[in-house]
C-alpha cells in the first residue's frame, strides 16, 4: 500500500430500495478504518447483469467476510489470504 492508496470495499445485498449513491451511507459507519475507503453497494440482480468493476472484483480481491455465496458467483475464486 501506498501513501495514496485506498480500499475499495464491494458489499453485495439481496435487493435495496435506495439509490446506487446513497447506498454507501448506510455502510460508511462499519469502514472508519484509518485510511480513504470507497464502498460500492450493488445487489445481486445487478452484478448477475455484469458490472466490469464487480467482476474485477470477484477475481482479484480479497474477501473480508462472507455471509453466504449466492450460486452465481460461486465460479468466483476465493481469496485464502488471512489478516
């Protein structure tokens, strides 16, 4: 990590009523991790559609936590990196 760098934080939910902005909000609070966080809320009708950065994602990032894994994303790989 640099001096400039960030995390960028996916959470994918069910279904949500709120605008693809504002959904952020709800989440900021649980992130106040000491460094520049970006949190992208989509749900799961969205990532099925394809979202470039979702994908990119699912293949290359690390996954912090995991409720269950919805069927189709379980062709993802899984990240085995420990904190």
């Amino acid at each position: 990590m640099t001096v400039s760098s960030d995390v960028d934080i996916l959470i994918i939910v069910n279904s949500c009523s709120e605008k693809f902005l504002d959904r952020p909000l709800k989440y900021k609070k649980y992130f106040n991790i000491g460094i520049d966080t970006d949190i992208f809320v989509y749900t799961e009708e969205e990532v099925k559609n394809g979202i470039p950065l979702v994908e990119t994602a699912l293949k290359e990032g690390i996954v912090v936590f995991e409720k269950t894994i919805p069927i189709f994303l379980s062709g993802y790989k899984k990240s085995t990196t420990n904190f």
